[in-house]
C-alpha cells in the first residue's frame, strides 16, 4: 500500500490529576522547546535514564532528531500544559523492519507521576497501531522505576528480557484489546473524576458580575450561595459596585483574597471570554456559564481559555450547579429552593426541566446528590456526570434530560458500565420529526427513528422514558423497590374488579404477563378471601376485603414466586371509606416484601406518584393510574432483565486487515480533505479489508472495455447475464436514475445499453461497472452510520425496493456482540424469512453474521465511516451476494474510544490569546 502518512491532529485530554493537556505532533518549530525540556527541565538523573549516559549533546541531537519534517516509520508527539512542552514521546522503525518500532519517553522533572507519560504512550500506542506497526519496544535502564511502572500500568501485555543492565520491554499491540480498553478507561474515568471535583465540590467560589441589581441573576446565584450555607468562602466580583447584597465585592478576581476553586460567570455576552481568560490566568480550576447568546467568536475564546487554563466548563446558558452533601452544601443556581439533599445525580439541559425535576424529587423525598444545568454543553456532558455519579458514593440513581450525552463514541461505553451499577434512566428527547427540529436547532440531534432509539437506550442500559413524568414515576419505583424478576409476570389484586381488568390490560399493554396462579395458590386464596372473591389473575377481593386479609393476600402472592410483581389497586367504596388508610397500611407493613416489588394503585389519589412508608422503613409507590404503574413496573422488568444479559465478548472478524483499511481511508482523505462518497473501486477495496466481499465488479470506462468484461465474465463460466450500472461521481439512487440494468445476454444488449447510457447521461458519466447477475435471494441491507447521540451503529433490516415499504429495520451500537449478531436477526418482523421454516428454506445466517460482524469492526476501526450502505445483500440458502455498496467518509471529527481526549465542539484549533 502507500505510505501516504498523515500526522495525528492535536487534541487535548486530561492528566491523571484532571489538568488538561495538549498532545501533538512535534514540528521543526517545537526545536527549541524540546532541547529546553532536555537540557534544562530534566535532572542529570532523569536525563542519564533517557540517554543512558549524559553526552552534552544529547539533548540537542535529540531535538534535531525529534523536530524534523515528517518520514516515514517515525513520529514524535508532545505533551503541552498552558503553553509549555511538559513531556514527549517517539517511536521510531528501521526502515525494512516496520512492523516493530523503538519507542522513548521523556517527562520534565516537575510533571512526573502526573500521567503525562501513560497519555503520550496511549497517543503513540494508537497512532502506531493504525499505522501497521504490531510492536513497539523500548531500552531502559534497569533502575529506572518510573518508566517500568507506567509500562506496566499500561494495560498491555508487557514482556521484559534483562540485558547487561538494560531491560528491553517489548508491548505487542494485537493482543489483549479489551483489557488495554478498560485500563484506558479506567483512567479516563479517574481523570476525568480528579478534573470535576474544582466544579462539584469546591472549596471558594467567586461570582463575576454579581449586579446591585435586585432580581439580576448573579445576584441571585450569590444570595444562593450564602443562604444554602455554603462551607467554603464565597466572594463577589464586580468592578461597578463596592457592595452587593450586603456584602463587599471585589473589583476584579486578582483583587481576591484568594484564587476560587470555581468561578460563576454571570456577564454579558460580549465579556464572556475575557473574564474566563482573567480566571483562567488566576489560576481558577472550573466555570459555570450563566450568560446566554454567546456569539461564535467568543465561544471559541470561551473553550480556549478553559483547555489552555485546564478548566471545566459547565455552560455557557447553564442554570447553575448544586451539590447537596452537607461537607459542601453548594447551592449556585437560580431555581427554586435549595435542593432536597439525597441520593439522585440529576443532570439537565433546559434549565426549566431542571427545576420541575428538583421540585418533584424533593417531594417524593427522593432528593439529589449533585444537580448541574449543562445548558450548551461546551464541555462537561452527560458523560462526565455519569462518571462522577458513578464513584462519588453519594449516588443511587442517575436522571438525565439530554438531547446527547456527549461524545457518541463514548457514551455506549460510559452508558453501559454505569448503569451496571446505578439505574440510569433519561427522557427520549427529540422521538418526533417535529421534536428532533426543535432539538437540532440548538443541539442538532440526531434523526434515528424511535423504535431503533429504544433498541438503543437499552442496550445501552439507560431506561428511556418518554416525558417528565414518567420519569419521576419509573424513578420513584427503582429507587425505592427491589427489580421485579426478568419473566416480567405480575399479580394483580384490586378491591373492585372492573379496575382490576384495566390494570391487567395496562400490564400486557406495557409488555407484561398476567398469568394464570398455580392450582395450589388459587385455593389457598380462595381459602383466604370473601366468598364472592374472585381468585385467578387478576385478583377480585371484593370490596368486603378486611385488612389483615388483604395483607395475607398480597404475601402469598409474594412468597409464591409465581410472579415476579404484585400491583394493588385500592378503590375507596362504602364498604371500605372509613378504613381506606388501613387498606393502604395493609400494604405498607406487610412482612417478606424483600425479593418482590409491590405497588399500589389508589384511584382517589390526587398525584401522580407518592410514596406510603413502610414499617421496615422502606417506600412503597402508590400511583393515582394502573396505567403508569404498569409503565413503570415494565421499565423495571427491562432493567432487570438487561442485567441478568450476559456481557458477551465482541463478535469476532477473522480476516480483516485493519491497518490496510486505515491507510484507505487517510490516502483519501489527504486527496479529499472534505471527505465524500468512495468510487466503485474504492469502495469494493475497502470492505475487502474486513472480509465484505462485493460480488465481482468490473470497472469499464468506455464501450469497448464494458463488452469485454461482460464476455470475461460469461468466459469465467457465470450463467451469462451481466448487470450493467452506469457510474458518475457524487450518484446517488442508480436505479431511480435510470442507471442500472440488469440481466443482459449478449454482446449487443450489453452494448446498446451502454449507448443508452452515454446518451441520457452524458459528460457526467465516468464509466460502468459489469456484474454477473446474482441468482435470485431475499434481499437484505446491512450498513454503518455515526449516530449523534449513539455513535456508531449498525443496522440491518430488508433491502432492495422493500426498504422503504416495509421499513423492516434493526440497529444496534457498534462494536456488536456475538449476542447482537442473533437478536438483529430476530428482531426484524421478517424474522420468519430469514429463519425458514419446514417447507421455507431460510438464508446462509452464518454468511448474515460475517456481515454485520464485519461491519461492525469496520465502524469501530474507522470513525472516518459516516456512512456505509450494503443495499441490497441477496441472501439464499447457500450463500450471500452484495451487488452494491457505498460508503461516504468525512474527516475524523468524532472521539475516539481507544483514545482519551476531550470533547471538542469548537472545530477551528485554537487561535492564540488576545
Ligand atoms: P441502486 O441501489 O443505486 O439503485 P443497485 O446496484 O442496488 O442500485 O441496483 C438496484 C437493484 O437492481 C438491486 O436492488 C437489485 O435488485 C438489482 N441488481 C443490481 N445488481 C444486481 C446483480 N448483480 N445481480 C442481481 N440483481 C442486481
Ligand atoms: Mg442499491
């Protein structure tokens, strides 16, 4: 292949302490800061450990080494904090041997055992990898501890041979992938945790531009601040004013006492960046951005400051952040009260769902542990909170109402170890065509329709709801009951049987059973309830149901493991008025409600969702609606359900050839920098890197060459008719256009058809591609897109001219699981078809799963691959054809999971301070 090499592009991601830093290629103008790392900010020690000796031209032969022009088999990255070059690394190949390469690391004396080491090797590891190499290796000095440990720290298989002195470490990079992603994640979560503490649990906050205006919001935030009773110290600052809300303010932030943890910035617009800049030199560690309409100029100023000062930025047109555990007791937000200090992490885009959200956690008792308004996102996400709620010990339960969470890439990733631990539930912002406009006017959200957006959530492990309300009620059950058990099967007891019935239908309409009870059970209820009691499922007590009975009921169901959830509906009736509390008490102080959740359903009750407390000191749920009970109840089931899935491996690809693939697609883009849809050729070469075959195509650029490759291809001894599709750049739909044909005989049809094409499509035509024609199959789609919110996806469903009638789809987030490969399958409703039946013969679905698996290795590897369009597969009993393929790339501008880095909205690289 080529050895067009573009450099990595500069990106910025965290030390291990949360400072952020710029890692990039060295360039001929970084000469001088590499020798001044080398000769004057490293000790004679650390600087014999790296050149095994201390030549006095070492440092300046290094630097020329380092900084020269691009070459091949060699790159040189630097690690830079506030404008100052803090580390670098190297590697280096011999030419013929490039498959291995030398790898060297050096750290100034001051920033060792920050993490700058692991994070330019993780870069270099990556930057290798796609570049082919398969080992790298690096001589140390024996007694050279801290390079050993970030060695063996790495997450790397590690092999280490003594030598006179010097321990060779070897790293081959094939191996062990996933343990090498978890130890990169791993500490991208400590990082990123380390780097949001300044924001969720500062010690001194300053707000600028707190006004003398009553009602203004700074002023507000500040009064906030000190009535919550905050723990820290807490300043104003404000060059117009010597007094706010009773207290003194400071003309400028250097004028402090002392430089904040936090700064809140309520300015205008246009002042935005300047204060973040003043901040950021002072030394300042996390922003909160109040103010909204920031232009895009001062956006980029506003994130500049922020990476080249190592803050984290919450906002800008944020509502404010709270965090309620009583060492802080921060309240800098203009909502409403304080917030009830408890036990959900809540994270808001809109400010005023936030502040609906707070009020109904405080009444539910529920309350928060950390609430942040993201407003625009610049910075922290989704992402970021799940990360800290995941390991701040305070959190049992995560909301969020996002349109994205962040980075796509790595939101499944996040999304998927969180939630293994604490529910996570969201609201599905954005569902409709109308709603996903509304979003995309300031998020530009995604357009995955809805079924797949649910697929998606939950294999994600986040439970999707569709509103507000339905969030607080699926919360107010997680949070307070044990999960149901994963058959989903639920009693139903009610008091009155006409509820009874419509309780059972809202559970089966939201996806549970209502089974029929064991012989067994049946009579000892029947033993136990009124005569006229009704003792199958859904249970009718009889409005003549006495207390202790109805407790009886209910533990019976509980113990007899015949369901999995017992859902009560309590109708006040003459009979029961005077002792309706009791009934209710029956519920609450029941025995054994361990293992079996149960809720109840008070048909009189004025809310939606309350809680009645038990006497273990547990809550149990009692909603006004059978209906979003069984909602909630059926969130439940898939929560548990999606934690009892095993966590299977990645489905395996065995004859891909990633590095190959990844020099595709960077020589294309170094010729189409914007990016674009591949050639034919192009194309087939591509899916041939990961074992998707396209059916045989012959490139034709005229007439002449078009006959003799329909004659090579009736000489190879297919049945003789070709296909015939005409190619010009930038095609889109070849068969709405006229530009296909299919089943051509013999020469002259092949050539009149050609003729046709030249005169309908002119200049424009570059040429055609032949194929042989494929017998006839189901045809099939499977194809690649980046989705905003998810990321990478791949999805399947029927194809060919069925794909936009019968809308037959399944997707699932990249990488898939050999699980996935199964379930894409049967999730489609034309399961049957591919499956086959007695009589049906179904499709090669081995042939299916190389596809999808190959596919999803593709999307992983190359997050280049904004598109990629297998339509139609022609799938038969014995085997797999695709007759047509198109992929579009575009520059890298997603994260990369392998690859620990900052999110970056602002796509220009930073231009210098003002
Ligand atoms: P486009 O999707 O751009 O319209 P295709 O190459 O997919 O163009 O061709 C359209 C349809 O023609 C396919 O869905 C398939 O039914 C049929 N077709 C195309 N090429 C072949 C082939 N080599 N063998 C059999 N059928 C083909
Ligand atoms: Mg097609």
């Amino acid at each position: 292949m080529s050895t067009v090499q573009h450099l990595p592009s500069a990106v910025e991601a965290l030390l291990a302490d949360g400072t952020t830093a710029l890692i990039r290629p060295l360039a001929p103008a970084d000469h001088d800061a590499v020798l001044d790392l080398h000769a004057e900010r490293m000790s004679d020690v650390s600087r014999r450990m790296r050149f095994f000796g201390a030549s006095r031209r070492a440092p300046e032969l290094t630097a020329d080494r380092l900084c020269g022009p691009p070459r091949p088999g060699f790159l040189a990255l630097g690690a830079w904090v506030g404008g100052d070059l803090v580390g670098e690394a190297d590697y280096e190949s011999e030419p013929g041997h490039e498959d291995a390469a030398e790898l060297a690391v050096a750290v100034a004396d001051a920033w060792q055992h920050r993490g700058v080491g692991t994070l330019l090797i993780e870069h270099l590891v990556h930057a290798a990898r796609e570049r082919g190499i398969h080992t790298i290796e690096a001589d140390t000095l024996a007694g050279n501890r801290a390079v050993h440990r970030v060695f063996s720290d790495l997450g790397l298989p590690v092999h280490r041979h003594l030598d006179q002195g010097e321990i060779k470490v070897t790293v081959p990079l094939d191996e062990s992938d996933e343990h090498y992603r978890e130890a990169v994640d791993e500490r991208g979560r400590a990082a990123d945790v380390a780097s949001l503490a300044a924001l969720l649990r500062p010690r001194s906050v300053a707000v600028v531009g707190a006004s003398r205006r009553l009602g203004s919001v700074g002023q507000a935030v500040l009064r906030k601040i000190r009535e919550g009773g905050f723990t820290g110290e807490v300043w104003a600052v404000n060059p117009y004013a010597e007094q706010i809300a009773g207290e003194p303010a400071y003309p400028a932030l250097g004028a402090l006492p002392r430089v904040p943890d936090l700064a809140v910035l309520a300015v205008p617009p246009a002042v935005v960046a300047s204060a973040a800049q003043e901040c950021g030199r002072a030394g300042v560690r996390a922003l909160v951005v109040l103010t909204s309409g920031l232009g895009a100029d001062a956006a980029r100023q506003l994130m500049h400051a922020c990476r080249r000062h190592s803050m984290r930025l919450v906002g800008p047109n944020s509502l404010g952040i709270a965090q309620t555990d009583p060492e802080v007791r921060l309240d800098a937000e203009f909502g409403g009260a304080f917030p009830l200090p408890g036990t959900a992490g809540v994270a808001v885009q809109s400010g005023g769902v936030g502040i609906a959200l707070l009020e109904r956690l405080a009444w539910l008792g529920i309350g928060v542990s950390s609430f942040v308004s993201l407003g625009d996102k610049y910075d922290v996400s989704g992402n970021d909170l799940l990360q800290w709620w995941e390991s701040d010990g305070h959190t049992d339960l995560a909301l969020l109402h996002v349109e994205s969470f962040g980075s796509p890439r790595a939101f499944a990733r996040t999304a998927r170890r969180v939630s293994r631990t604490i529910p996570v539930l969201t609201v599905d912002a954005g569902r409709s065509a109308a709603g996903r406009r509304g979003a995309a006017s300031h998020t530009a959200a995604a357009a995955t329709p809805t079924v797949t957006r649910e697929a998606l959530f939950r294999q994600a492990g986040i439970t999707a709801t569709r509103g507000i309300a339905e969030l607080v009620e699926t919360a107010a059950l997680l949070h307070a009951q044990p999960l149901p058990g994963t058959r989903g099967a639920v009693a139903v007891v009610s008091n009155a049987g006409g509820i009874g019935i419509l309780a059972a239908d809202a559970c089966v309409e939201a996806g549970l059973s209502v089974p029929e009870l064991p012989a067994a059970l049946t009579d000892e209820l029947r033993a136990l309830l009124p005569a006229a009691a009704g003792a199958t499922n859904p249970v009718d007590t009889t409005a003549a149901i006495g207390l202790d009975e109805l407790r009886s009921c209910v533990d019976m169901l509980v113990r007899s493991r015949a369901v999995d959830a017992v859902l009560v509906c309590l109708a006040p009736t003459a009979l029961t008025t005077g002792e309706r509390d009791g009934l209710v008490h029956a519920l609450a102080d029941g025995p054994a409600r361990r293992r079996v959740p149960v809720v109840a359903v008070m048909l009189s009750q004025e809310v939606p969702v309350r809680y009645l407390s038990c006497v273990d000191g547990r809550r149990l749920p009692s909603y006004a609606d059978p209906v979003t009970a069984a909602r909630a109840l059926a969130h439940a089931v898939d929560r548990a359900r999606w934690l009892a899935e095993p966590t299977t491996a990645e489905a395996v690809v065995s004859d891909s050839d990633p590095a190959s693939g990844r020099l595709l697609v960077d020589a294309f883009l170094g010729a189409n920098p914007g990016g674009g849809w591949l050639d034919p050729v192009l194309t087939a070469q591509l899916l041939e890197c990961y074992g998707l075959p396209l059916t045989l195509s012959i490139w034709a650029p005229d007439e002449h060459a078009v006959v003799l490759a329909a004659q090579s291809l009736r000489q190879l001894g297919h049945d003789g008719r070709v296909a015939l599709k005409a190619y010009w750049q930038g095609q889109v739909h070849k068969s709405a256009a006229g530009a296909v044909r299919t089943g051509l005989t013999t020469d002259a049809e092949v050539r009149s058809a050609y003729r046709e094409f030249t005169q309908h499509f002119g200049d424009r035509m570059a040429g055609a591609v032949v194929q042989p024609m494929a017998g006839p199959g189901l045809e099939l789609l499977a194809g690649v897109v980046q989705d905003q919110v998810f990321g990478p996806l791949v999805v399947f469903g029927l194809g060919g001219t069925a794909t936009d009638v019968m809308d037959d789809r399944s997707a699932r987030l990249a990488p898939l699981t050999e699980r996935d490969l199964s379930t894409m399958i049967t999730d489609l409703r034309s399961a049957p078809l591919l499956l086959g039946r007695p009589g049906l013969p179904g499709v090669d679905l081995a042939a299916v799963g190389r596809v999808l698996a190959g596919l999803s290795r593709l999307a992983a590897d190359l997050p280049e691959v904004v598109e990629a369009d297998l339509n139609p597969l022609i799938a038969r009993p014995d085997g797999l054809a695709c007759v047509d393929a198109r992929i579009r790339l575009e520059p890298r501008p997603t994260f990369d999971p392998y690859l620990r880095r900052l999110r970056r909205p602002v796509a220009d690289p930073p231009k210098e301070e003002p």
